[in-house]
C-alpha cells in the first residue's frame, strides 16, 4: 500500500508541476526553459533551507533514468552547455535572461531508443551537517508541504485546497534498506514512511546516521 501511495507522490506532482516538452526525433528531448525558471522562481522567493523542486528526465514505460548523453540550452543568438548528473538530474541555472530569451532546453539520451519524460520532484537531497532526528524531519516536512502548496498555485491551494494531495509525512530513501521500531514509521526495503507529529517539532533524539540518507521527499496519502 505505501508503494502505491509513493508511486503516487511523482504522479501528483508531474500533473500539478508539468513543463511543456516534446521531441524533435529519437535522439532528442527538447523543453522550453520559462516552465523551468517559473518554479526556480518559486523556490528562490521562499525561506527554504532544505526543500527544492528537481528536474529529472525518466523512461516514460519503465520510469527508470534517462541517462543523458549531452545536453544544451539553446536561444536564438546563443548556445551553453547543460550541466547534469549521472542520474538524469538537470542542473538548470536560475536565469532571468534565459526566459526572457525564450531558451530551450535540448537532451540528448545516451539509448537512443528510450522514450523519455520530464519527471518534476520535490525533495531535500542537501543535507550534510545534518541531524538526523525526528526534529529535523519535522522542519523539513514543513517546508516541502509549504513549496508544494506554493508550487500548486493560488487558485488550487486557496479557492480549491480541497483538490491538493494531503501530506502524511515524508518518505526517506536511504542507501541501503532499514528497520525503526516505532509506530509512525514504516519501512520497505530502502524507503521508509515517516508520519510526522507536531510533537516530533522539538525531539532532537537522532534516529541514525545522515550520510545513509540518499533523500526525503512528500509522503502522499491521497
């Protein structure tokens, strides 16, 4: 059930998130930037220390990485490099000049026969000197549920709020599978589902090793 409900998470936020993309052949993936910078823009005008919205570029069949061969932003008068990671992550500049320049995004897959998608993620990844304790995961879950209601917009978390995804928790991928023995967390394999209390704002007990951690994104119950 919690799979399913994880699963769900991506979905949710690829339709409440989505980027106008298309491709221009087998080989290339092309993205317009100004969908990019308008949740880069979101993201810097908030108080976030640790929540952020990543770009990846996942296989449309198997939701698996698209990894990337090369990439570029392109404009009408000027071309730069792409900067990415191993892992299909794009490393996007926030950059005024870009939207107003109408720049475009183009990747390059390393398999040219992968259907590629855009896949939109809020998440913390940056966490080193970090404690890891419920007190942490409590701040962190409030600023992923904050950027995903300012990401959603006004009119859905004002007028519609009854519309947006109910944030349980956080889920927390770690680098190899755990176990807790407490009630409000559930494991399976590497991914655990911590439901998050307001009594957990102020217990600072650490609950393991920061550096197992790979990331922590919202857990969706609906």
């Amino acid at each position: 059930m919690n799979k399913y409900i994880f699963n769900c998470t991506n979905a949710i936020v690829l339709v409440l998130l989505s980027i106008s993309a298309f491709n221009v052949n087998a080989r290339e993936f092309v993205m317009s930037y100004d969908g990019f910078y308008d949740r880069l823009k979101i993201v810097n005008k908030g108080d976030f220390q640790y929540a952020r919205v990543n770009f990846y570029i996942s296989d449309i069949g198997t939701n698996e990485t698209c990894a990337i061969k090369s990439g570029t932003i392109l404009t009408e008068r000027n071309e730069y490099p792409l900067n990415f990671t191993d892992k299909a992550q794009l490393l996007l500049p926030f950059d005024k000049q870009l939207d107003t320049d109408k720049a475009v995004i183009v990747v390059e897959p390393l398999n040219p026969v992968h259907d590629c998608q855009l896949k939109l993620q809020i998440e913390a990844n940056e966490l080193e000197g970090l404690a890891f304790s419920k007190q942490s995961l409590y701040t962190i879950n409030e600023e992923l549920d904050e950027l995903l209601t300012d990401l959603s917009g006004f009119f859905v978390s004002k007028l519609m709020w009854f519309l947006l995804p109910e944030q349980k928790g956080v889920a927390v991928t770690f680098k190899s599978p755990v176990q807790f023995d407490d009630e409000n967390i559930t494991c399976e394999k590497s991914v655990c589902y911590f439901a998050v209390e307001d009594s957990w704002e102020d217990d600072s007990a650490v609950l393991g090793d920061i550096s197992n951690v790979i990331k922590v994104t919202p857990w969706i119950v609906k």
